[in-house]
C-alpha cells in the first residue's frame, strides 16, 4: 500500500475515500467533545462539515443520520498531494537509472 492511497470507505458518506495515513483525512466535527470517540472521515466530508458550520445551515448531520450526501460539492482537490506523489515518482526513478 503507497501513502496517500483510499483505503477504506467514509462513515459519513459511504464512498471509499478514506485515506492512509490517517492525518490525510478530517477529524468530523461531530467528535467535538471531552469523552468522545474520534472519528475521522474522508477530506471532502470534513470540508462539507466545515462550511454547513460556516454558514450555520443547522450544523453537521448527527452520526446517527450517516451516511448522508454533501451539502457542498467541492471542487478542492489536494494537488499538493497529488504533485508531491508525482515528484516522488519522478525521482524515484531518476535516482534508479
């Protein structure tokens, strides 16, 4: 398994976007709490989170409503990710010759 690679599917919307390691994910903002359980879910549904808490839009979606569809549609993409993969790549392979 290479870093950066989905690994497991969402809680919150079901699709298989969770990634390794785990810090390349979202702590949901539903585990906001002293004694809660961290929860970590795909970067999409975590942007989602975040801007229905921005715009106060009756905050996040409990975890007992999971899955559910993005309020957001989110052009983001992490392109520092996907650029440093494809540099690693391009040494990686400089360096073998």
């Amino acid at each position: 398994m290479s870093r950066g690679e989905n690994v497991a599917d969402c809680p919150r919307c079901g699709e298989f976007s969770i990634r390794e390691p785990e810090v390349l994910n979202a702590l949901s903002r539903t585990t906001r709490g002293v004694d809660d359980i961290p929860v970590y879910v795909c970067s999409a549904c975590g942007s989602d989170e975040g801007m229905l808490e921005y715009f106060n839009i009756d905050g996040c979606q409990p975890q007992s409503e999971w899955p559910v569809k993005r309020e957001f549609s989110t052009e983001f993409q992490n392109r520092y990710w996907e650029d440093k993969t494809r540099l690693d790549k391009i040494r990686d392979a400089v360096q073998g010759s």
